[in-house]
C-alpha cells in the first residue's frame, strides 16, 4: 500500500487461496477458514478508517487481476513476493498477462533482501551457517502504517461471508491485525511471558507457553519485524535474559525457511526433497485416516490431533511428536502430513509447513538426516500426568496395526 500511497486512486485486492487436491485432501479446515475471514474482516475495518476498502476475488489471479486492470484503466499493479513454487508461477503468469507492469515489494520478512551477505544462490542448505553468517546483522526497521489513502475506484465490492464455525475456547485467537497487536503486547509487555518462553515454549496448550503469533504472522496480520523491534524494545527498557534471545532465534528459523523456500522452488514439494535423498516409505489409507483422525494406538499423537481438528492450533512440540509418528511408525510419506496441516493450520504457510516436515524427514535441511521421537519419553516429559491427553480424549481403543483378511487377497 505504501508503494502506491501516492496513486489518485488504489484498488486494493486479496485472491481467495486456490484449492487444490494434494496427496487425498481438498480444501481448507473450519478453524483456518474461520480465521482467514475474520483477518480480512478486520483489515477491512482498518482500511475503512482510511477511506479504503478490500476487494476479495474468488477466481485465480490470473484471471481476476488483468479483468480488474482493464477494468479501471490501472496503470500499476503490485504484489508482495511470498515463497512458494505455485506463488512464482502465478506471479510470472499474472505479468504475462498484465496489460501494464507488475511489480514486486518486499514480503514480511526479517531482513530487506540487500541486507543479507550472500545472494539467495548463495543460501546456505542449513541452519547453523545460516544463523552464523546473520550475527550481528539487525533486522529492517519496521516499515510505518498509512496515515492516509488514495480512495478506491468506483466498483462493487463483493461482500465477506461469515465464518461457519466458532472460535474454540481452548484457543479463541481472532483473526486481524488489532487482535495481532493485542496479543503481542499483552505476551510480551503485559503478562512478560516472553521470560520465561524458553522454558515453555514446549507447552502443548496454545496461550499457556508459547507467544502463539504465528498465526498473524502467516497471513501478514503483523509484521516479523515489529516482533522483533517489540522485543527489542522490551530488552532495552525492561531485560534481556535468554528467553527473549531466544524468541529472535524463532524468528531466524522462520527466516531461513522462507529463504530456503524461495531458492527450493518446486523441490519443496518433492518426496526426496532438494538433496535428492530418497526416503522409502509405504502408504497404508487405513493407517493414514487413524492418524488424521486421531484414532492411533498412541494416546499423545490422539490428542494432539483432536487438538488441532478443534482449534486449528497444534504446539511446536506437539507438531514433531505427531510428525514423527506419521514418518516413524506408520512410514507414510511426508507429503502427506504437511498437506493435512496445510489444510488445518491457523498458521499455514507454505515455506515454515514444508521445510519443517522436510527437516523432520531427513530430506531437507536436518544434517543428521531426519527425528525419530520416542512417544513414550515424549508423553513422559511433556504430559506425565495425562491431563493434555485427557483433555483431549486421547485414549482410544486399541487396533492392530494391519486389518486384512482373506477378501483383500487377490485369487
């Protein structure tokens, strides 16, 4: 918006997420829908503030945006680079067609693209180097809110629908920049969780250890860089101790991925990943159902997938121990989980989804070559009175691993 701010006038446009079927699943989960809508509920009110409005197209972008253009005689159009193989086909798409230039600003990353010291071909494939080659190096400033904008052209805005499901109370974040804001300064400012995140950040329940922003973050509702100018804020005024070094060190993690995503591309999406590592695996529908549903033989893995059917919400922790049974136990391909919580997660995005499920998997940027988490240990540190798994109805009957019987054998 502030690249066009000096515009007479600006139509400002969001493109639905195209569906597409991958590895058995469609669609978007309740909760994600739910908090997708209300974020573009709120930035509507907050463009309202400033004469503006959103105008939400339900088709592909490159058919909306050039019959947009045309239609209001645009000179300019701009996009924001997000990463992901279907992201840069659809923006090489949309400037093919384009009766004028497309440009590209900057997305909502850490560091501005000059600031790096390598060249994205440069990129290391791991974190480590990755992180040591950043010491030092401060994060961009924040970029300052519009006072003021160009108004909107004369079109009918089609109206938002409203969410078919309510926010669960196990974790009742609401969609939107000012609920991003909110929650940002109460975590770090107000109840100073912030000091204690290393030592909680392996909560299983959303709000109770986590900073639990990265749902506004993956869909933009608040800047990683006003994460960390917050932070450092609070470390200059209040403390800094290692949690609050820690939080950054989150952050550089969600850095290298985004960058990682963008020099990956399409391999992203592959099984054996960019090295070319081939993982052999099987897939066994029955066992991939038990798992989706939360109907396993493995009472935490239960839980945390009722967990995040609900809310839409799953812990970082939570997320590895869940992974790991889906690689480990059932040995079913990757691509299969990250597509499940593509679909489910409030905080979906493709390069932190992706490249977590590729690290877990030993075909990404893990040197070690892939996480082997052991349940029990995992239900004994993280739950060793049960209660998460209570609360989450995580006992299941018990059911042989393979159900097969003499009509499944071919004559």
């Amino acid at each position: 918006m502030i690249a066009h701010a000096g515009a007479d006038s600006l139509l400002l446009v969001y493109c639905w997420p195209e569906s597409r079927p991958w590895c058995n699943l469609t669609g978007m989960g309740q909760q994600r829908r739910r908090f997708l809508l209300e974020s573009l509920a709120g930035l509507r009110r907050d463009l309202a503030e400033l004469g503006q409005d959103l105008f939400i197209a339900n088709g592909r972008p490159q058919q909306e945006l050039p019959k947009l253009a045309r239609a209001i005689g645009a000179t300019r159009v701009g996009t924001s680079l997000t990463p992901g193989y279907y992201e840069r086909r659809a923006r090489e798409q949309v400037a093919a067609v384009l009766p004028v230039p497309l440009e590209v600003h900057d997305g909502n990353t850490l560091f501005a693209p000059g600031q790096l010291p390598f060249a994205l071909a440069d990129m290391p494939s791991q974190f480590t180097p990755f992180r040591d080659r950043l010491e030092g190096l401060a994060p961009a400033a924040p970029l300052e809110a519009p006072r003021h904008l160009p108004p909107p052209p004369r079109v009918d805005f089609p109206p938002l629908e409203a969410p078919a499901c309510r926010r669960h109370t196990a974790f009742p974040v609401r969609g939107g920049t000012r609920a991003g804001h909110r929650r940002l300064r109460q975590w770090v400012h107000g109840e100073q969780g912030i000091l204690r995140y290393k030592d909680t950040r392996n909560c299983l329940d959303g709000l109770a250890g986590s900073s639990s922003l990265s749902p506004w973050l993956a869909l933009g509702s608040l800047s990683v860089r006003e994460v960390a100018a917050t932070v450092a804020d609070f470390e200059t005024t209040v403390t800094a101790n290692e949690s609050t070094r820690w939080l950054l060190y989150e952050l550089l993690w969600r850095e290298f991925f985004h960058c990682r995503a963008l020099v990956d591309d399409v391999s992203l999406f592959r099984a054996a990943g960019t090295p070319g590592r081939v993982r052999r695996c099987t897939f066994e529908p029955r066992n991939f159902a038990r798992w989706c549903q939360g109907d396993t033989n493995y009472p935490l893995v239960n839980a945390l997938m009722h967990q995040l059917l609900a809310t839409g919400w799953m812990s970082n922790r939570g997320r590895q121990i869940a992974a790991s049974c889906l690689l480990n136990e059932y040995n079913i391909d990757w691509r299969f989980g990250a597509a499940f919580f593509e679909k489910h997660l409030l905080d979906y995005d493709v390069a932190s989804n992706y490249g977590n499920w590729q690290y877990l998997a030993g075909v990404g940027a893990d040197p070690r070559g892939g996480r082997h988490f052991d349940l029990q240990k995992q239900t004994e540190q993280h739950d060793p009175f049960h209660r998460f798994i209570k609360k989450w109805d995580g006992y299941r009957p018990y059911q042989p691993e393979y159900a097969v019987d003499a009509a499944d054998w071919p004559l």
